[in-house]
C-alpha cells in the first residue's frame, strides 16, 4: 500500500493512516492464524472498542444503514464474536458487546496492535510517536462546516 503522491491534504493522510494501521492489524491476525475481516468488520470491532455500542451509532459513524449494520451485527453474533442485550437505560434500545467468543481474536489484536505502535515508534521515532497520539488526541471541537466556494 502507497501514500498518494498528492498528501496536502490532512483527510487524505488520515484515510492513509487508517488503512495503513488496519491493513497492518489484519495482516498480523492472518499470520496468527485468524481469519482476515473485511474493513467493516474490523471498524465494528474497534468502535465497539472505544464504547461505540448501538446499532444506530454504529451505522452513522461507517456510513452505512441500518439494515446493513443489523445484517453485519447478525453475522458477527452468528460467528460468536459479538451479542446484543438490553440497554440498561432503554429497554427498548439494544446494545453490542462482545461475546466470550471473542476473547481470543480481541487479544491477539491487542497484542498485535501494541507491537505495530512498537515498530511505528522505531520507524519514525519515539518522540514523533508520542506527538503523534497526543495530537490525536486532542479535543478538535465542533465539527466544521465549510462554506460552499462560488
């Protein structure tokens, strides 16, 4: 995978980091011996990750329906990596959580996760690492909305 040539814009080097760090956790879990997920899948798995946990939410923040999310959501309980329970404060909503089914691919991940953060900070330095994820981190604030160019 190669970083556009054209990278003055920050979305772009985002989208570039995203892919490069999901390829990179997908790659690593096929070399353990699990089975590749597509892009979806794995973004489920980390916005699950981070307490992005409704159907409805899930759905909004990948862009797709919610009958999408709903058949996704299926097929991941199907294959016992995630379940849907009862919102505590709305019993009419759903939660996703993980299942037990999934403690093994979500601990390989984190392993392989913490060693490509590992290999990252080597390639382009600790200090650059660390400025990095504290940048990253930073409250961005409302969201943007540009005027439309005439």
């Amino acid at each position: 995978m190669q970083q556009s040539d054209n990278a003055d814009f920050l979305i772009g080097t985002l989208a570039y980091a995203l892919f490069w760090m999901d390829e990179s956790l997908q790659a690593s879990l096929e070399a353990a011996g699990w089975e590749r997920m597509n892009r979806t899948r794995s973004m489920i798995m980390l916005s699950i990750t981070v307490g992005i946990n409704r159907p409805a939410q899930l759905a909004r923040n990948l862009g797709v329906s919610r009958q999408a999310i709903h058949q996704l959501l299926q097929g991941m309980k199907q294959e016992g990596l995630l379940e849907l329970v009862s919102d505590p404060n709305d019993r009419r909503a759903k939660i996703v959580q993980f299942s037990s089914g999934s403690d093994g691919i979500r601990e390989a991940a984190e392993a392989a996760i913490f060693a490509i953060e590992k290999e990252l900070a080597g390639r382009i330095g600790k200090q650059a690492f660390a400025n990095l994820k504290k940048t990253l981190t930073l409250d961005w604030g409302p969201l943007v909305i540009a005027p439309p160019q005439r």
